[in-house]
C-alpha cells in the first residue's frame, strides 16, 4: 500500500527497482535468498577506512576499552536499518524522496545539503584510505594515488549495468576476503581474550575523558553513517514485492534479516580492526598509532613477519573499493529524492569525488601522513554530527500510523529508536560543548 499524495515522482533507483523476482512459495531459506543483498551493499560503508582510522586510534591509545562502542555503535545501525527497510518497503518512497514530500522547502533543503556533505565526507576517507592502500602495496605516492582513486568511478559504473545481483556479489565476495585477512591478523596478533570480553562492557571513562570521546563520536560516525540510511531505503526496493499488507510485512521481515546478518558481520570486522590494534600496538607501548601507514610499518616487526602487514593493506584497499559502491549509490538516491534532479551517474560520481579530492590533495601536500589520519578521523566526527539529520526523520517516518498502517514499526522498535536518537544528540552536544570550551 505505497503512501502516494499527489503526482508519483520517480522511481528510487530507476535502474534496479524491482528487478529482482521474489518467490511467491518455497521455504525461509529459499525466500531469504532472495532478499539477501541490498544490507551488503549497506553494510560496505560500516568498514571503510573511515573505521579503520578511529578503530586504530582508539585500539592503540586506550586497550580494548571502546570495544563497548563497536558493539553498540552497531546494535544502534542495526536497529535503524531494519526501520529503514520498513519505511522503504511500507511507503514505496525512499527517505530523500519522503524528506521532501513531507516536510516543508525550508527544512527539506537544509537536509539535502546536510546530506550531501555526509557523502562528501564519506568519500573523503575512501579516497585516503584506498591511496594509503595504493602506496602501502605499490609504492604510489600518496599525492598521486589519491588522484588516482577517482578511476573507481568507471568500475562501479560498469558494475551498475552488469545488474544490481552482480554488484551484491562482488561486494559479499569482497566482504568475505576481508574478514579472512582479519582473522589470519587477529590470530597472529594472540589477543587476551579475557580483557577483549571485557571490553564489551561500558566504561565511564568514555564519557569522562574527552579524547576517548572524541573518537568514540567518530567510531559511532563511522559505524552509523547518514547516507546509508538514505541509500536501504532505495535498495530494498530492488525487490519486486506485491502491493498486499501480507506481501509487504514479509518482505520487512526478510529485508530486516539480510540488513542484520550483513551488519553482524560489519561488527565483527570493525571489532577485528580495534583487536588487532591493542593486541599489537597498545600492548607494546607503542599507544599513539593514528596513521595507517605507522601501523603497516609497525606491524611486521611487532607480529614477526610481513603477512600481517600485506593483509591488512590488502584488507585496506578491498574496503575502499567496496566503500565507493555506498557513496555512489547514496548521491544518486540523495540528488534525485530531494531534488527530482537526474544527471548522468558518471558525472555525478565525478563531482563528488573532486569535491572530496580538494582538502584531502590539500592536508596531503601540506602535513603529509600525519594530516591525513587527523582528516580521516575528522570526516567520521563530522558523519556523528550529521546523524540526527537523517535518524530523526526516519523516527519520524516509522512512527507515523497514518500512512504505515499496520505497517507501522512495533511500540519496542520506536521506543528504542528515539533513545538511540536521543542519546546520538545528546553525546553530539557534549562533544560540541567540550569543543567550545576549549577541551
């Protein structure tokens, strides 16, 4: 029952929507399998270098403590997916599209440019992390390699005509080799298992000390990113899902598995990064690794040996590569949504990557190595501080009876969502706060 007041406007995603046939009969597993892609695609932007920079950070300065953010950095991601998938299915609409068809001109641009600057900093840790991976593996000077990153426009673009069942694989393939690099790195690395459990468990000192603050905003920023909300509740609709309550509470059932399994796995990873870190870096002393590079460096005489170092940049680059598919995909859903603008996705792609190429060819010239893991931290802060731009709506959206119906979300999933929108706002408050007082 697609939510429609007044003229239809496009479709989300013209390409692929609803081009991926969904079974009618057949068993969990057989439906599942259907479903299962679009939360892949989503999950790719919770590992891109943006989290490998704060996960190094956090991993090297402060132990395992800020595991604890991982964990709920990402039940919070997992939580407001499943709620993006319910909104994108029950309305038909994807988030931009509602954004501006529900709320007024003065507060639907406002939110257009704040989300395309979330994609703008997005892409900006892409483009540093996949040249880091370059000069890492190829000896490609930083400066040139981060040039040459926007080649990747090409590949996605060829990738998108291949089908959207092409992309969900090479991006799952993808994926999959990077958590068998973490898990050889981690078992090289022989971590204390009884110290990572612990972990898990909230630590006042987050909240206390303002640098553990301040890169627990930005592995929050780097987990839960705005432009992925966007870009599920575009993707979901790839499945071509009938128009019945019973057709489309079953396709938020599934939608919410394939979009969970994707990030369980994403939490695993960004756990890896953060483990591997302490476990080799902060148990040695060596507590202020913030550049990946330093870390490549100090990793195979640490470990004994240079595979660790040649997986972790080989891990790298994979997840640049991946992490280009999300910013792609969500500027095409963000452009379109908001301003029912299409241009030529090439041209679109190419934008925003010179957009993001300036200030990181710029702290590249400038301060090298050392401004480019600042800038890298820098950009997931400034993705925590755009969050409640796109949280709050899809709060908004998911909670509204009228037009969801009996597609609304469940009294828990509201409840938990607010507090979790509640709590982004309030820690975003008290780093600002922190920051005007000179901390």
């Amino acid at each position: 029952m697609p939510d429609q007041p007044g003229p239809v406007p496009p479709r989300s995603l013209p390409e692929v929507h609803g081009t991926i046939a969904v079974p009618i009969g057949g068993g969990f597993g057989r439906k599942l399998m259907a479903f299962l892609g679009p939360g892949y695609l989503v999950a790719v932007g919770y590992m891109d270098p943006g989290n490998w920079a704060t996960g190094l950070a956090g991993g090297s300065a402060f132990g395992y403590t800020l595991l604890s953010v991982v964990l709920l950095s990402s039940l919070m991601a997992i939580l407001l997916q499943a709620l993006c998938a319910r909104v994108g299915i029950a309305t038909g609409r994807d988030l931009a599209q509602l954004c501006r068809e529900r709320f007024p001109r003065s507060m639907a641009y406002p939110l257009w440019l704040l989300a395309e600057l979330a994609i703008c900093a997005t892409d900006l840790a892409e483009l540093i992390g996949t040249a880091i991976a370059l000069q890492l593996l190829f000896g490609i000077p930083l400066l040139y390699g981060v040039v040459l990153t926007a080649l990747d426009a090409f590949l996605i673009l060829w990738l998108q005509h291949k089908g959207v069942r092409r992309l969900e694989a090479l991006v799952f393939g993808l994926i999959t080799l990077i958590l068998a690099c973490f898990a050889v790195q981690i078992a090289l690395a022989d971590p204390d298992w009884g110290a990572v459990l612990r972990g898990y468990l909230p630590a006042a000192s987050i909240v206390t000390d303002q640098r553990q603050l301040y890169i627990a905003m930005g592995i929050i920023g780097a987990t839960v990113m705005p432009h992925n909300l966007y870009l599920h509740t575009a993707l979901v609709q790839s499945r071509a899902v009938g128009d019945e309550v019973a057709q489309r509470r079953e396709a938020i059932r599934f939608a919410s598995w394939d979009s969970s399994i994707a990030l369980v796995l994403a939490l695993l990873i960004n756990s890896a990064i953060l483990i591997t870190a302490a476990a080799v870096f902060h148990a040695a002393g060596q507590t202020d690794v913030t550049e990946i590079q330093h870390a490549y460096q100090l990793m195979a005489p640490l470990l004994g040996g240079s595979l660790a170092a040649i997986l972790f940049a080989v891990a790298l680059l994979m997840c640049g590569i991946n992490s280009t598919v999300t910013a792609t995909l969500a500027g095409q859903v963000v452009m379109e949504g908001f301003l029912h603008f299409r241009m030529p996705a090439f041209l679109r792609r190419l934008i925003t990557r010179l957009v993001a190429i300036v200030p990181a060819v710029l702290v590249t010239w400038l301060y090298g190595e050392s401004g480019t893991a600042e800038l890298l931290i820098l950009s997931q802060v400034i993705l925590s501080l755009q969050l409640p731009f796109a949280v709050i709506p899809v709060m908004l959206f998911a909670s509204d009876r009228l037009r969801l119906g009996p597609l609304m979300a469940p009294r828990w999933q509201l409840l938990l969502g607010w507090a979790i929108a509640l709590l982004i706002v309030g820690l975003n408050l008290k780093l600002i706060a922190d920051f005007l007082l000179g901390g």
